[in-house]
C-alpha cells in the first residue's frame, strides 16, 4: 500500500513538473491607479496583440467574458472590467520582442487606485480598509476585502502554468513624502517571496517613477524617496518617467505615456537579464 502511494506521488509530482512550462515567464503587478490603468486604451492597443502574451483575471467580468483564475490573452483592460491602459500592456508587448519564440509572458495585475501601500500589508491591511472612505472600500470588493490575498492566490495558480520572474510596481502617490515607504515596500516584497517560496536574487522588482517634473507631476518629490528602493532591497531597479507624457490632472500618464512607461520596465528587466 506504501508503495502505491509513493508511486501515485511521485507521479503527481511529475505531472506537475511537465505542467509547468519554464519558458512562460510571469510577472506580478500591484499599484495605485497609475498601474490599474487611468488613460482610455485606444484602437491600437487592442489590435495586433501576440497570443504568447497572457493576463490571468483576477477578478470575473462579463463585460470580457472572462473568469477569475483563467488564462486570456493579454487584450486590455488587464486589471479589472473597467480600467484602461497600463504600463503592463506594453512592457508584456515589448518582451516578447526580445525573447526567443518559444517563450511567452504573462501579466496577473492586482491594483487599486488612490491606496496607499498599506493596503498590500497582510498585517495591517483591515485596519487601513477600516478607516478609508466608501469609495476605497467599494473598490476592494472587487478582491473579497483583501488584494494582497488575492494577488498570492491568482500567483499560485499562475504557478502551476510558469514560472514568477518579476515584480512590477507602480505606486507612491499617496504615499508621497513618506520616508518609510520603502521599507513598507520591502515588507509586502518579502511577504511575496515567502508566500509564494520565491528566491529574492531571481524575482527582481521593478519601480517606476511617478508623473515626473517635466510633465508638472503634482507627486514629482516621491521620486526621490522611490529612487532610494534599491537601499533597502537589493534585487530592485528604478524606471524613469521623464519623458512619459502627463495628462492635465498631473498625477496619471495618458495612453502614449503609458506605452512609453511600459517599453522601459521591458528595457529595465531585459538590462536586468543581460539580454542585448
């Protein structure tokens, strides 16, 4: 009987093993609004899309016709049914560009708007939904009250498919002049690493940049607190937003800047990969 089991089990573990393709590389996505999508994707955003390029929902929207935990290819919106363009959609885009034709991407985006980075902290992330105002709190329930929890939970089942590369970030907003926003993102950074068995030197975390000065970025000063991150985790690289077009409220990018936004995470973690 032990050896039936033993047998079984180690048949699973195959099986799971060939399940997983290694060339499927997986990026994790978490932000504020700017990462969730604010700018209208436009016609060509949604043409000519790569079907090596995947999103996983996370969350169900019949508006798409898709279903939380499945794969789809990477048309947008990639966060929820009714969010815009990200830096996701093009940094996916630009990837695979670059990488071999047996290689594929894809992008789980678990973001909110106008959080501060509390609201990914497992420990405190009641308490902070707690105190916010009704219209924070309508938009967590798109994640059952709890985004970090949904973001692990969508990782694992992406984890059964390919394998996690990359961390993408952008937030800081709401959280400009805070001096500790590192370290509170180190601590949701590693909160991951440890959920999802992740090695810290293989997943790097890419930062982007708020609206910047040329473009009268209302936030402008938490570039310097971001430009700080890699201090305090070392796997950890910053992408610049001077240059990527600003819209008139001086906080989001339009559709241009969130292209131009996406092509350099692509260009910072190809730098990162040693890929010329």
């Amino acid at each position: 009987m032990k050896i039936k089991t033993l047998i079984l089990l180690f048949s699973l573990l195959c099986f799971s093993a060939l399940a997983q393709d290694k060339n499927f590389h997986i990026f994790l996505c978490l932000g504020q609004s700017n990462m969730e999508g604010n700018a209208r994707f436009e016609a060509e955003d949604t043409l000519n899309i790569d079907a090596r390029f995947k999103v996983l929902a996370a969350v169900d929207c019949a508006d798409t016709g898709r279903q939380k935990g499945n794969w789809y290819t990477a048309k947008p919106p990639l966060c929820r049914c009714n969010t815009g363009l990200t830096p996701a959609d093009y940094f996916g885009r630009t990837l695979l560009t670059r990488l071999p034709q047996h290689a594929s991407v894809g992008i789980i985006n678990v973001s909110i708007g106008g959080c501060k980075i509390e609201l990914f902290d497992k420990d405190n992330c009641q308490s902070y939904i707690a105190s916010s105002p009704d219209w924070l709190k309508n938009m967590v329930k798109s994640y059952d009250d709890n985004p970090y929890a949904r973001l692990v939970e969508m990782a694992k089942i992406a984890q059964k498919s390919g394998v996690i590369k990359g961390i993408l970030l952008h937030r800081g907003e709401s959280n400009t002049g805070d001096k500790e926003w590192p370290a509170k993102v180190k601590k949701v950074y590693d909160n991951l690493m440890k959920d999802l068995n992740l090695d810290p030197t293989k997943v790097p975390l890419l930062a982007g940049e708020v609206v910047n000065t040329d473009q009268n970025g209302a936030c402008a000063s938490m570039n310097a607190i971001i430009a700080t991150l890699p201090q305090t985790i070392p796997n950890s690289y910053i992408v610049p937003s001077m240059g990527c077009e600003g819209v008139a409220d001086r906080l989001h990018f339009s559709a241009a800047g969130y292209r131009e936004l996406g092509k350099r995470y692509a260009a910072q973690l190809l730098t990162v990969w040693g890929v010329q």
